[in-house]
C-alpha cells in the first residue's frame, strides 16, 4: 500500500476521501496542489502529511530552479508558509516543511538546479525513514501486546496515515508478525469516519479480524470486559506527555482509565512538539460544518443550527498508560520523564 508516491516530479496522493468504494490517486505538480490535498483531507494523519509536505517542498524547489538565488529561496519560503497554514494541529507537517528549508539553507551559494536535486533526495529520505520508524515503534509496542488481546483503536493511525505502515495499527502488524492473535475493535469515528472507512479497509486486506463499531459503543465494551487494551496514534505531543489526537480520543481515554484498561499512544518522536510545555498550548483546528450536517452529500440536520466541529481533543498525561517511539517506550508519561527519555536518546530539546 502505497498513499503517497513521489515519480518524475509528481506526486501521487491516494485519495483517502473515497476509501473504501474507490482506489485513486490524485496528481499534485505543484506545492500548491499537495497543499489542496493536505487541506481537503485527500491526504490525512501526521506522518503521512509530514511527508506529502517535503514532497510538496521539493516540488517548489524544482519550481524556482531556473530563477536566482534570491527568488529561489523567497519561493521556498512561501511554499512553507502555505503548506504550514493548511492543518495546524499536527506537528509533523512543520518538522518536514523545516527540515527541507534548514537543508535549503545550508546550501546557499550553490545553485538552485543544484539544490532542488538535494531537495528531492532529502524528500525522499524522510518518506524512507518515516517506514522505518514505523516499524521499530511497531517492535516496540508489539511486547506490550498480549496473545488472543482484544485491541480498541481510534480513528486511523496504520499505513494510510504514514508514508506504508503505521504507528499504532504498526504495533498491531508487528504483534500479529510475532505470531500473536489480536481482534481489533475499530471506532468509526465521526464525523469523517476514519475508524470505519480506512482502519478496517488495512486491517480486512492485512486478514487481521476487525470490528466496527460506533463511537459511543466504546464504554459498553468495556463494562462487558471484551476490551484489554486500547492503543491510538497522535497528531501533536507536548512536553507532559499532553496528547492531541483525533476527536473523541480523550473519551476513550477517559473510559479506559475508569475500567482499568492500559492506553497506549504510539508516535514518532517528530510527533513531540518539546517547544510546548502542555497541550493547553496545542492549536485545535476546526474544521466546517459540513461534516457533520451532511452526509454522503446530503443534509441530515436541520437548516439554520449552529455547528461546532474541532478535529481534534487533547488527552492529558496522566490518562496516558504509555507512549511508544522508535526509541523505545515512555511509561506514566510527564515533562520530567519524557525530557529525560529523550535526551538518553540523543535529541535534547
């Protein structure tokens, strides 16, 4: 699986809007293109549009290669600006955009043919390493994982929102590939149903057994004893170990904690935002009302009511079992630990 591709100075966003119905891809020829598709959703979830946007950073580069250096990097400057502005609650959209520039900027001097080329390579690096993050978050999590558990997950935090594999569905892949058997119960999370729509379309093609369910059966489960763990993805984590996450997360995490099932968040360490000293400081997006007054593009609420719609929820640390990284995993979470973690780690704030 493949939701984003980067051939002969294109990039192929896999329209994740008509998942599960339709396989297409949309192809982006320009920053401003792969910033559409970050806005409109075509592409979603931290990692994947932190790679979309150093594809889309290397399509600016190639745009402005035959200008001069002033200009170059004036229109490199504005793709960052339009690519950071579309969704400002995931972190790993500015940690690419930036990585790109500070690349940039460490070749001044060297001409702009020149740099695009090492924009393209440096792109394509951090898609690269996004799987193989993915993958050691994966082993990571995948000890903490029982044989025969019965798993609840959130939204949609598998291949479709990385760059193939994913953080909290990877650690669900690598229990399987260990040999355990797992069933997983996938909220369909409203209002863009991420749960029912792409959770359960990666887990049905993987043959690992999933469950829909809505989003307000979580706690009944729980109460029924047929939920052992509950793992989830992040868009942004601060320094406490404070965790934004889709919409509805912080419930779930509310009820595991009431029922004493372990929550666990799985997330690269370009997820934590160290600048942030709790998720108070998190920006919450809100997105239009649409989404939640229509469906399948038709209207389900009455005309002339107001709407309010955040697309994502802020869970703090203290709900929070465990967070698991590439680096390893950060247990009862806060500003002291998680610092401490990864400055052993080598990535001092």
């Amino acid at each position: 699986m493949d939701p984003i591709r980067f051939e002969y100075g294109v990039v192929f966003l896999l329209d994740q809007r008509l998942l599960p119905v339709e396989v297409k891809y949309m192809e982006c020829k320009s920053w401003q293109e792969v910033a559409a598709g970050i806005r409109d959703m075509v592409v979603r979830g931290a990692p994947a549009i932190g790679a979309s946007a150093a594809f889309g950073m290397a399509l600016a580069a190639k745009q402005w290669s035959s200008v001069d250096s002033e200009r170059f990097f004036a229109g490199l400057e504005e793709a960052a600006k339009g690519l950071k502005a579309t969704r400002p609650t995931a972190v790993n959209l500015a940690w690419a955009v930036e990585r790109m520039l500070n690349v940039a900027r460490t070749q001044r001097g060297v001409a702009p043919r020149e740099i695009a080329d090492i924009l393209d390579a440096e792109a394509r690096r951090i898609a690269q390493e996004d799987i193989a993050v993915n993958k050691k978050i994966g082993d990571f999590g995948a000890g903490l994982i029982n044989d025969k558990a019965r798993i609840l997950t959130h939204c949609n935090a598998g291949a479709l929102a990385t760059v193939g594999y994913g953080t909290a569905l990877g650690v669900i892949r690598r229990a399987v590939a260990h040999g355990k058997e797992v069933h997983v119960f996938a909220d369909e999370t409203r209002p863009y149903l991420q749960g029912a729509r792409l959770t359960a379309w990666e887990l049905h093609r993987d043959e690992i057994p999933v469950t829909v369910i809505a989003d307000n059966m979580a706690g009944f489960l729980m109460k029924q004893g047929k939920i052992d763990v509950v793992i989830v993805g992040a868009d942004r984590i601060a320094a406490n170990g404070d965790v934004a996450n889709k919409i509805g997360t912080y419930s779930v995490a509310v009820l595991a904690a009431a029922h004493n099932i372990p929550f666990y968040v799985a997330a690269p360490y370009s997820t934590f935002d160290l600048a942030i000293k709790s998720g108070e400081q998190i920006p919450i997006e809100e997105r239009c009302e649409t989404e939640i007054t229509h469906f399948a593009g038709r209207r389900i609420a009455p005309e002339g009511i107001g709407c309010y719609n955040p697309s994502f929820d802020v869970t703090p640390a203290n709900l929070i079992t465990a967070i698991i990284t590439e680096f390893g995993v950060i247990e009862k979470p806060d500003e002291e630990r998680v610092r401490q973690f990864f400055a052993e780690a080598g990535h001092e704030a």
